[in-house]
C-alpha cells in the first residue's frame, strides 16, 4: 500500500506530535500553521513534504489522505468543514469547538459528505481506563454510588518552553480554559455512564494565573440509575493530579495518573491491591494515530462526532447552570 499522506493542521505540541507519531508509522507529513516558525519547528523535528501558511492552499494538494487538526478550538470547526469538503478523512482534537451551534454545524457537514471524523479523546485509548470500564461493566464494584474525577495541573507547568500567557489555553476568545480543554473528563463519564439527566455546575476564575478563560470548575452529573459523577477541574494546583474514584457497594477503584495504576480497595483499612501500568503518554496517540490510519482503511471511527455533541450538550448544560445559579435538566433550554 503507498504511504499516506497526513496534513497536520496547527503546528504547537500537539500537532508535532500527531506529526511525529504519524511519520512513525509510515506516513508522509505537510503542515499547515500561520506561523513560519512553528512550521520551521515542526519541519525540524519531522520531515514533511509540504509546508503551508493558509488552508486553501494545502487542500488543493491532490495527494492528501487525511487531516489531523490539532489547531486552537475557535478554528476547528471551520478548518474540519473545509477537509471534509475536499473528502478528506479527519482526526479532530478536542473539544469540537467553543459552542454547541458549531458543533452542530460540523455534524451536519459530516453527514452531509458521509467522511469520517475520528475525535481525538485520547483518554479513552488508555490503558488503566479501558481496563477500569471493563471492570465496571463487569459488576467488580457492584453498584456503583459515587464517582469523583479530579484534573488539577497548574497552567505554568504545562509548556515550560513558553510563557503560558500567550498560549491558547489562556485566552478565551480561542477556546482556552478549563471547562473546554478539559473537557476530556466530561467524555470519560459520558463513555462510562452515558448522558446525565442534569447537571449543576460552578464555572469561575479563581487563581491569580494571567489568563482571561476559567480555571475551575466543579460539575454535579446526576443519573436516574447510576452513580452520582463530580469533576474537579483546575488549572492552577500544584501539585499536579488526575485521579478518578469510583465508590460502590463491593468497595472502591482508584486510577491514579501519577503512579500509573489501579486500585482496589475492599476493606475498612486504607490498603489496596494495586496494578501498575508502564504505558506512557504518547501510548495514547500513538493509538489515536493507528486508529486513524485504520479509518482511511475503512473502519469505523470509534469516537465520533456524535459524541463531541453529548460533551457540547454537558458543557452548555453547565454554562447555563453557572450563570442561572440551579440545576440545568439536559435538553433545557
């Protein structure tokens, strides 16, 4: 089979990642990115074979596969319309975009072209997660009461090479924050447990980071027949954690990022039977990658854009919570 060839939209971490994961695997890489340096930069670390400064101009190259677009959330909606538009598969990352309408818009255009749209959230290619999901579903906790994801990571420590003022994390207006970009979360509930039936929701700038997009964020998920879900999400603690407990009648599992591992606990002392896991991770996207490249074979995406929807639908659902002050039944409003 001729090797692919993959334009990575957006050339900041993690489209050098995509890039370089992708190359590993066989692909040839062009960039797009408005910025010369950041296209230089990715031209350093990953040969490619075609580098652009403006999107109609690296569509119109008739040898292109795919795109992957790992470019600030304002622009993704726009940018995916356009490669689906030109028949090009897409590996989107998160989240679809800043709102639902565009989000919307986005999945009438990939039903419209009938081109798949593979949704980059990676944390569902994770190990210690699908082993956790496989647990649950097997009744190891038995009726599941109470689930706690805390994401907590202050902003600073993310991209140590540049200031984190001027990333797009910081600023609102390109889709930052931590209620979006963490909104990875959200879709580990979502994948585990499906669609609350409402939710109640803080949104709020608290810490004295230089940012003009939310830092923390705590969400009440509530389900007719399920646990009750919270998530803690910040963006200004140190030290950093990503856990998730999930608390049922058989007793407690713990996934913890740092040390990668499971956890069971049955007993009234704090002792654990643990299960380490030495994947790393660029594992995740590596796995992304594979599936994508799976996608341009003909497989079915296994994270669509009807599941970036259910998020866009959480994450409305909680901005209205925030700003009425009360729970917020989905559909709502």
């Amino acid at each position: 089979m001729a090797e692919r060839h993959i334009l990575v939209i957006g050339s900041g971490s993690v489209g050098q990642r995509h890039a370089a994961n992708l190359a590993a695997l066989g692909c040839l890489i062009s960039c797009l990115d408005p910025r010369h340096d950041r296209r230089a930069e990715l031209a350093a670390a990953t040969p490619v074979v075609g580098a652009y400064g403006d999107l109609p101009t690296a569509l119109g190259d008739p040898s292109l596969d795919g795109v992957v677009i790992g470019s600030p959330t304002k622009f993704h909606v726009r940018q995916a319309q356009a490669a689906l538009a030109a028949g090009l598969p897409v590996l989107l990352e998160k989240p679809v975009s800043p709102g639902a309408a565009e989000a919307q818009a986005l999945a009438a255009a990939v039903a419209e072209s009938n081109v798949p749209l593979l949704l980059g959230y990676t944390w569902r290619w994770w190990p210690p997660l699908v082993e956790a999901k496989r647990l649950l579903a097997e009744g190891a906790l038995g009726r599941l009461n109470h689930v706690r994801f805390v994401m907590a990571a202050h902003l600073a420590d993310w991209h140590p090479w540049e200031p984190y003022q001027d990333w797009f994390m910081s600023s609102r207006e390109l889709g930052g924050g931590a209620l979006l970009d963490e909104s990875h979360w959200i879709d580990q509930a979502l994948w585990l447990f499906g669609l609350p039936e409402s939710v109640f929701a803080r949104i709020d700038k608290l810490s004295e980071l230089e940012i003009d997009a939310d830092d923390n964020v705590d969400l009440l998920l509530n389900y007719a027949s399920g646990p009750r879900v919270s998530i803690h999400l910040d963006l200004h603690a140190r030290p950093h954690e990503k856990t998730i407990k999930f608390v049922g009648e058989k007793g407690t599992l713990l996934w913890t990022a740092d040390p990668n591992r499971l956890a069971m606990g049955r007993e009234i002392a704090d002792t654990w039977q643990e299960t380490p896991f030495d994947c790393q991770r660029n594992d995740m996207f590596v796995a992304v990658a594979q599936e994508f490249l799976a996608v341009l074979n003909g497989q079915s995406p296994s994270c669509t854009i009807a599941d970036g929807l259910a998020v866009m639908e959480v994450i409305e659902a909680a901005r209205q919570s925030h700003a009425e002050g009360r729970l917020v039944t989905l559909g709502d409003g």
